[in-house]
C-alpha cells in the first residue's frame, strides 16, 4: 500500500481560480487514498455524491479527505478506500465573494412621455454587486449540470430583464423626464428589490444596483442645455454671480468666464439704460413747475407766451 499509494494521491482544489466565477466542479473520475482537499480564503467547498450534497465546508486550509472530510460526509462517513478503487464524487467550489459587475442597456429604453407617441429613447448605464446566497437553490437550478457559471452569464440574465424594470421604477419614481438623475437612487432600489426576486430563483443574490447615469438622445440633451441657458439668463443676477464665481475660481479675469460676466454686466447696463429711459419720459410728459419763483416762459398749458407774468393770458393758469 505504501509503494503504491502515492500513485494515486492527488489535490482537489478550484484550479485556476477567477473573482469573475461563481463556482467550477471539481469532476476529476475518482478520488483516491492520500488525496488532500484545499479550501482557499472567498471559497467554499461541497462534497456531491450521485448528485445528492454530502458535506459543507466553509474554513480554508489544507485537509486530508480520509480522515478529515470523510467522516463528516452525510452517507460516506464509514466509506474505506481500496488498494485500486477510489472515492467516485464531486467537489463544488462556491466563491463566496461578492463580485461588483458594470452594467449598460444594450437598446435605447422606450419611456412613455407625454407628447411623444413611440416615448422617450433613453440609455442607462451603472454597476450592481451579486453572490451567491442560496446552496441547494444554485445546485439544483444551476451548479448541478453545469461545470462552471462566469459573471457574463449573470450579467446575460441581468440585462434580459433591465428594459421592463427601467421602465417600471422610471414610471413610479422618476419625478422628472429631463433629469431622471435627481431620482437615480429611488429607482435603482426599486430596480435592486425586483431583481433580487427574480434571481433567488436560481439561488443568488443581489446585493445592490447603482444607476451612474442616463443619456438622452442629442438633439434632447441639447433642447435640455439650451432650456437650461435661457432659464440662467432670465434672472440676470444669478448669472452674473455664476460668471463672475466661475472667473474668480479660474484666478483670472479672462477666459469663458470672464466674457460671460462680461456679458451679464452689458445685459444688466441695458436694462438700467432702458428704464432710466422711461423714467427720462415720464418725467419729460410732466408739466414744469416754476425754477426759483421766476415764471416761466411759456405756459406748461397752452403753450402761450407767458413774458413773465404771474398767470397765464390765454387760460389762466398759475404759473409762480
């Protein structure tokens, strides 16, 4: 046995292990007398036997699997391994981490939108993090037929759904079409409790889903700038207090900044100028008073020549 026996000794472990797999099947046909099980740190290990869970193993290091892993095995525990014959089972490593994965609508997501018939095309990008939380939900629905599950196919599953749900939470929780931003958070935790739903279904978990931003098409980000720019100019005040802090940050008086000060400070002027005009008229379609108790010398009435007299000759009016 002991001239033998080294020949058949072999390691089980996740070989090549990736934080972008969630698990990998350790399938070799048999394990054999010597065998060590290895358990590394953001990995769990599980023993099937005719597809049926023996045993979970959660610390990492290093274990014989004669005497350190068989004797905690559900229906293997009093298992002798012969001279020729091994331990037909398989191994499943879980990664335990949780994976952060970037996310991105592959279409433009049709909003509803009042005045627009087919709805606003809108593309949304951000991250959401996953693990998996259910064992016997994953072995059965997932890891029991297959060799290995990568992050693309979440990713695959979690985008397949993403159009429906942007629309949902957008509907319930985006306040405003033109800056759905102001309201990313409410409705990616809207989208995060959906989907976590959905993907307990084959046991994983989604821990969070974060909205980074939303575009707009061109020509609607631009009507979104220019409305923007029209509203910041209506209040001359505030946008020459934005210039001139913009100028003032920059630590220097020229540039954009400067021109657009520059440009607040001339709009302000004109419209002192045009209403010191219209007091200018106001005041010259007032009748003159007397200037230091001299008459004048036209009557402010009728226009009569007054030649210094007290009261107008034609109609009479006090001129001092």
């Amino acid at each position: 046995m002991g001239l033998f026996g080294g020949q058949f000794a072999n390691v089980v472990e996740w070989q090549e292990f990736r934080d972008d797999i969630l698990f990998w099947k350790w399938s070799n046909k048999e394990i054999k007398k010597g065998s060590r099980l290895i358990i590394r740190p953001g990995q769990d290990a599980i023993f099937l036997y005719n597809g049926k869970v023996e045993g979970l193993f959660r610390d990492d290091g290093s274990y014989d699997i004669e005497s350190q892993i068989i004797p905690f095995l559900s229906t293997l525990k009093g298992f002798k391994f012969g001279f020729n014959s091994g331990l037909r089972a398989e191994v499943l490593f879980i990664n335990t981490k949780e994976v952060l994965v970037k996310w991105g609508t592959k279409n433009p997501v049709l909003i509803p939108a009042p005045g627009l018939p087919g709805g606003m095309p809108i593309r949304s990008f951000g991250t959401f993090s996953c693990k998996v939380a259910d064992y016997d939900v994953f072995i059965e629905r997932i890891a029991g037929i297959r060799q290995q599950y990568t992050m693309d196919e979440v990713k695959e599953r979690i985008t397949s759904m993403l159009d429906q749900l942007l629309m949902k939470w957008i509907a319930k929780e985006g306040r405003d079409m033109f800056n759905l931003q102001v309201n990313a958070s409410e409705i990616g935790k809207g989208i995060q409790e959906d989907l976590d739903m959905e993907m307990l279904k084959i046991g994983i978990s989604i821990t969070s889903f974060a909205i980074s931003s939303f575009n707009y098409p061109q020509e609607v980000q631009k009507m979104a700038e220019k409305a923007a720019a029209q509203s910041m100019i209506g209040d001359v005040g505030r946008f020459q207090q934005v210039a001139m802090g913009e100028s003032i940050a920059a630590g220097k008086g020229g540039g954009a900044a400067s021109d657009m000060a520059g440009i607040a400070m001339g709009m302000a002027m004109g419209q002192q100028m045009a209403a010191q005009m219209q007091q200018n008229q106001a005041a010259a379609s007032q009748p003159q008073a007397a200037v230091g108790g001299t008459a004048p010398n036209f009557c402010p009435d009728c226009g009569t020549k007054t030649n210094g007299a007290n009261f107008c000759p034609n109609c009479g009016r006090k001129l001092v």
